[in-house]
C-alpha cells in the first residue's frame, strides 16, 4: 500500500512557527504585566461606577476635579463605615464557628446516619478546619499580595480611579484619536455600554446582595440559628455571583442550621431562602440590574474558573462583569451588517438603539 506524503510549503511552517512564538510571547508578556492590568481594570471599573455621582455633583457646580475627588471621599467613607461595624462581630463569631465546629459532629452525625461517606468527609474537613483554621480563610483572604503591598496596590488604584475620572473625556479621545475612523463609533459604544455593564452589575449587585444578606440575617436570628451575621457575610458574597450565588448560599446556610440546630429548621431555612430566590430573580434582579448582566449560567461558571486560576479572588471579582460584557462586544463588533431587525432585537440592540450598521457608514 503506497504511503501518503503531504508537503508543507516552507512559508506555510514558517508562518506557523511564528505564530506559535508570538502567542508565548504574548502570554508571556502579560504574566508580567497581569498586575498593572488588573489595577486598571479595577480603576477602570471603580470610575464607571462612580461616574453618576460625579456627574450629577457637575451638574450643582462643582469642578470635575473636586466632584471626583468627593465621589471617591464617600465611597471609602462608606466602605470604612461598614467595615467598622460589621468586621469586629463577624470575626468574633467566625472565630467562635471555627472552635465549636467538632462540638458539633454528633448531631451531625445524626442528621447523616443514612450517608455515612457524606458523615466522613464533612467530619475530615471540620477537623482539618480545627487544626489550622488559617487554611480554612485562606481561600477567601488569598489576593496576591502581602498586606503592605496591598495597601499601596489599594492606593495606587485610588488615584487611577481619580484620574480616569478627572481626564474621562480626554482619555476617550485620545483612545480614538489613535483609532482608525472606521472602527471610532463601534470603539465609542463599546466603552460607553462596557461602563454601563460593569456600573449595573456593581452598583446593582450590590443592592441586590445587601437584601439577600439581611434576609437571610434575620431568618436566621428570628430562628435562632448561631453565627447569623458570619452567614448573612458569606450571602453577602456568594449572591453576587450570577444564576448560582444564592443557590450556594441556601446549601451553606442549610448546612449551617443542620449541624448546629435542628432539620426542622434547615428545612424552614431552606424552603424560605428557595421563595426568596423566586422573588429576587423574577421581580428584584430585574427591576434593579436590568438586562445588562444577561450571562448564561455556562459563561458565569466558565468566566469563575478561569479569573480564579489566573487571578484568583481577584480574577472571580473581575470574570462575571467581563464576561457580562462579552455580549455588548458581540453585539457591536461581530454580528453581520445584514442581519434582520428582529435577530437583532432579540440580541439586544432595541429600536431605541443605534444599529451597529452605523459604524460602517
């Protein structure tokens, strides 16, 4: 049987070559330069979110410049704020969970005799926790940073904030400026719709976030369920995470109320963190974010994995309003010029938006 031979034109392999090289160059200058891009995207995100306060305190006559400065005054004044009085008992009842934790293996054991594997494992992680309770927050507190660098890392992107702020329309034109006239109106809506993704998704996750966490903080008070306010944090967190958060949030609370109440209660729990969910994805998550964040449940978890691989806590915090803005990228940059009016619609360009057929124009 005669063998088949296939040439490879020089050109083509060398091509290929180049390719392959310039990609590990590529991938390689960003490992190094991964920081400064997260504090950018991190400054970048923080002046989209701010922008509505600094331009409504422009409209009463302030200068950008102070107006800025005053936004970026009230949002650490606020976080400070929050901070001091949540932090202290939250870290007091965290530290009394982590001590208690093997108290607590009988019941829990009992609530479990028909899954003795399920028993085993739970029981290996709490000791575990119990020995080195450090490993346990390690997920949570791992940034990268150690804490000095992290405060100079916070201040740094402070005042990129500030800046981008200060100079927003400068820094747009001069970003089109060096854009060939073609691509100015696609480059000008990408940033515009990006901005408003990212400010819905942090401004309104937050609010939606901050109701799920007192709910969730006063079901478990008026149940008497212990380390309410360490929970209501964790819900806190977890809900921001789109399609999946709140779900998270019912099993760890569940859990929760299993191993230090009773099953009558974890199933209350349950049941009405299940109800709450219908209401905040049907009439609370609409009402406050909107459409802006539509992700599908595969992106969300796809865009988790890989910012928390590359970046880690960091990356996860980054990942979801990225990829929520994957869609508007789509949208402006890749569907056909000839695509019907109700193809589009449907991928969100409305009537009352401009058609990306503008950009070619």
């Amino acid at each position: 049987m005669p063998t088949t031979t296939v040439d490879v034109p020089g050109r083509v392999f060398a091509k290929a070559v180049a390719t392959i090289l310039i990609t590990l160059l590529l991938i390689g200058f960003f490992r190094q330069i991964a920081t400064v891009v997260v504090m950018l995207a991190l400054a970048s995100i923080i002046a989209a979110v701010l922008e509505p306060v600094v331009g409504w305190l422009t409209r009463h006559r302030l200068s950008r410049g102070l107006a800025s400065l005053a936004a970026l005054f009230l949002l650490l004044l606020i976080l400070g704020g929050l901070l001091a009085i949540v932090l202290p008992p939250i870290i007091t009842q965290a530290v009394e969970l982590v001590n208690n934790l093997p108290n607590q293996l009988p019941k829990l054991q009992r609530a479990l005799a028909r899954y003795p594997s399920a028993y085993n494992a739970i029981a290996r992680e709490i000791q575990s926790v119990r020995q080195d309770p450090g490993d346990f927050f390690a997920g949570f507190l791992r940034a990268g940073f150690n804490v000095l660098s992290a405060i100079v890392s916070g201040l740094l992107v402070l005042t990129l904030a500030l800046y981008l702020l200060i100079d927003k329309r400068r820094v747009i034109d001069s970003i089109l400026q060096h854009t060939p006239s073609t691509y100015r109106d696609r480059v000008d809506r990408t940033i515009t719709e990006c901005g408003a993704v990212a400010r819905a998704y942090f401004t309104g996750q937050v609010i939606v976030s901050a109701l799920f966490s007192c709910f969730a903080l006063i079901v478990l008070i008026v149940l008497g369920v212990p380390y309410a306010l360490v929970v209501a944090a964790f819900s806190f967190v977890l809900d921001a995470i789109p399609n999946i958060g709140a779900t998270l949030a019912t099993v760890l609370t569940v859990l929760v109320a299993l191993i230090a109440e009773s099953a009558t209660d974890a199933l209350i729990i349950a049941v009405l963190f299940l109800s709450y969910q219908l209401v905040e994805n049907n009439y609370i998550s609409p009402r406050i974010i909107g459409g802006k964040l539509n992700i599908s449940p595969v992106l969300t978890l796809t865009a988790i994995i890989i910012g928390g691989q590359v970046l880690g806590v960091v990356g996860v915090i980054l990942a979801i309003p990225i990829a929520g803005m994957l869609p508007v990228i789509d949208r402006i940059w890749f569907r056909p010029a000839g695509a019907p009016a109700a193809a589009m619609e449907s991928a969100g360009a409305g009537p009352d938006r401009p058609s990306p057929r503008r950009s070619n124009s």
